[in-house]
C-alpha cells in the first residue's frame, strides 16, 4: 500500500499536484494550487504515491496552536484522487493529519460523503444546475415565484450589465449582514482572486441597474473544468423587491444553456438562500463538513 506523505508547502510539486486535480473526477477549482497559494498562502499537503491521490492543509497558528481551516471563497477541499474515491482512502488521508493540527474545521467535497465511524461529519447542501439542455427546458423547471419575479424585474426595466468588481465587493459589504468581506484582507484576497481568473477569460462580474444607472444587485462567476462557480453576489432592497437577482441569474442561464457546463450556486444553510437557489430548478446535493478537536482541556476556549 502506497504511503501518504505529510509535505510542507515549499516541497510541493505544483505541476503534479495540479495534474492530480485536473485529471480527478472530483476536481474542483478550489484546490487548485493558484487559488490555495491566495486563499491560504504556506499551505501544506497530503500526498499518495506520486500525486495520484492529494488533500490540501489549510493551516494558522493561533496562541501558539496548530490548526486547520476552511479559508474565505472556498466551498470545497478534502480529498481528491485520479482514482475511484472510497471510504478507506478518505479514511486514511483524515488519519494522516498530522497531530501537530491540534483543531480542525474543515470542509471536505461531495465525493468523501461517507459513513466513516471514527468521525463525525455534518452534512452541508449545495445546488447545481446542469445547463446541457436547452434555455425552454431549464425555464420549465423553474419555480412560478421565480418566473413572477423575472417578469417583474423585466417589467420596471431593469438590465443585466458588466460591471467592475470592486462595485459588486461595495455592494456585497453594504447590503449583505454575513458577507465574505471579514476584514479588508479579504477584500484583497477576492480581488486578487478575480484578477488570476480573468487572466484566464473566466471571471464574470454582472450587474443589474434600473432606469436611473443605479446599480441594484450583482454577482460574480468563476470557470474552471466546465463548471461555473456562483461565488459572491447581493443586492439592495429595492433590488429584492423588484427581483432583480432572479432576472440576473436567469440572464446568465439564458447564456449559458446549452453548453453542457454546470452551475454551482456553492449551496447555503439559510434556507431563504436555499429556497432562491432550488426556484432555478437546481439539484440539491451533500458534503461534508468535519471538526476534530484534539485540544487539551484547558484550552478549550481556543475553539470559540
């Protein structure tokens, strides 16, 4: 049996690790090495074999303890193989954390769902909406309140416009109470971000505006491997009450049917949120959230 290898950042061979993910069927753009290197710089890894299997260690100190996290603008980690997933394998990439992570609060993706008795997971949901079929068939499936919202959004004319993404980050931190936006290194971390994608044509930043320029609601998608990410988006009140986010991701469907690309809406556990997601006739589907506390007693406060 192959070992799985404990490798600090400047060891990693980005070139294999990269070609791991691209070649996995769970490959997600999140662990790519160019996201990780933004979202988590000095990240470490597990590694099996000669890449053919890899789980990324997104780690911080705090008070002098070791621990694991789930960094900002990143759904999904976990393990990721060019094989067949299968509990053993998740099972002993999660042994093979090394004990020095004293406290671990991760995500893990939709293939290491399994049941593993010597851990305790939570199930988290997420949407996606397959966009192979055509723009009619898609429609058909979306909710009447969804289709009454568009057609109201339409109604005031409302449009769908590009727009810089500095104006969707101002919009996201002035009208959504749990945005992303924690800090302004957050803030630099996304712009930095939309930055390595648009380099790559695969960053979308759309608007909606009503009659006065004025901008009402906004999204950003990102592209990799045939997959849209839906990742940080809001609107104004106004915006909520002429539905003009409906009308938005609508636009963007509308574009997009037909290519046999995916839609991932990053999933949420408020269900207002979830409820906005499954009106587009999107597919509920499940990860895994995992927390290990092997702190002493004594700091268990380090954990609040």
């Amino acid at each position: 049996m192959e070992e799985i290898r404990y490798i600090k950042n400047n060891h990693i061979d980005l070139l294999k690790w990269d070609a791991c993910i691209r070649q996995s069927p769970q490959g997600l753009m999140y662990v790519y090495s160019w996201f990780l290197n933004v979202v988590s710089p000095g990240w470490d890894a597990l590694v099996l074999g000669d890449y053919t299997a890899v789980m990324p260690l997104t780690h911080r100190r705090k008070w002098g303890v070791c621990y694991l996290y789930q960094p900002a603008f990143c759904a999904e980690a976990g393990v990721f193989s060019t094989a067949e997933m299968d509990a053993l394998l998740v099972q002993r990439f999660l042994r093979s954390i090394p004990k020095k992570f004293r406290y671990v609060d991760i995500c893990l993706n939709r293939s290491n769902l399994f049941n593993l008795t010597d851990y305790v997971f939570i199930e988290r949901i997420n949407y996606v909406l397959l966009l192979g079929r055509s723009y009619e068939e898609i429609l058909a499936g979306y909710s009447e309140n969804h289709k009454r919202n568009i057609q109201k959004a339409r109604k005031q004319g409302l449009n769908v416009v590009d727009v810089l993404v500095d104006e969707a980050i101002q919009l996201v931190c002035d009208h959504i109470k749990n945005n992303p936006f924690k800090t302004h290194s957050d803030k630099e971390i996304f712009r930095h971000l939309f930055s390595q994608v648009q380099k790559k044509n695969a960053a979308i930043c759309l608007g909606v505006k009503n009659s006065k320029g004025l901008l009402l609601s906004c999204a950003v998608f990102f592209y990799s491997q045939h997959q849209w990410y839906y990742l940080i988006a809001g609107s104004t009140e106004e915006g909520k009450k002429n539905g003009a986010a409906h009308l938005l991701v609508d636009t963007f469907i509308r574009q997009h049917a037909g290519t046999k690309q995916v839609l991932d809406f990053e999933g949420s556990d408020v269900e207002s949120v979830a409820f906005f997601y499954r009106g587009f006739g999107s597919e509920k589907i499940h990860y895994p959230y995992l927390r290990m506390n092997r702190l002493p007693f004594w700091l268990s406060f380090f954990k609040k």
